[in-house]
C-alpha cells in the first residue's frame, strides 16, 4: 500500500480531481490550505494569512491510499499534466510506503 498525497493550487482543482476519478480512487481526502512563499516571513516576519493575503497561494492538499500500481499510474499522470498558462506553480505529488494500517 501506498500513501499518495498531491499539492496543487485551486486553480487544479478539476483536473486533479478527474486524474483521481479516471483511475477509480473512490475514497480520498481534500483539504484546502493556504500557502506561503519565501518573500511572507521577509517582508511580514511571521506566517499569519491575514498579514500579507497578496503573497497567499490558496492550494488544495489530496491524500488517499492505494495499491502500489494505482499509486504509480496516478503519479505519472500527474507529471504529465499540462501545466496552465504562466504557472510557477504546477501540481506536486509524492507518494510513501504504508508500513502497517489497522
């Protein structure tokens, strides 16, 4: 068994969502996050969203987990999706063993 979890900004939303339906993972978590660059502690000294909401990044956090040769085809389409129009910020992914589950 695989963890996958999959970072995206918002605007990913439904093509993650669609490379998750295409391979059938029916169950999976979706939690909105809000991200920060480098320049927030520079410019502000601390991390709150509501200090700097220019320099926020509104993402979306997806795990699930899956057989190992789910967790592989839903990683390769997610290197491969096409990335949006001056996006600095593409869909990440990373997968890790699950030693044990109960």
């Amino acid at each position: 068994m695989k963890l996958i979890g999959l970072m995206s900004l918002s605007d990913y939303k439904n093509e993650i969502r669609e490379v998750l339906k295409r391979h059938k993972v029916h169950i999976y978590s979706e939690v909105d996050i809000v991200g920060h660059t480098a320049d927030t502690l520079r410019k502000y000294g601390w991390w709150s969203s509501s200090s700097a909401p220019d320099e926020n990044l509104y993402s979306t956090l997806y795990f699930t987990i899956v057989e190992k040769d789910l967790a592989e085809a839903v990683m390769n389409d997610i290197s491969e999706m096409p990335q949006k129009e001056d996006d600095d910020h593409p869909p990440r992914a990373f997968m890790v063993n699950i030693e044990k589950m109960v």
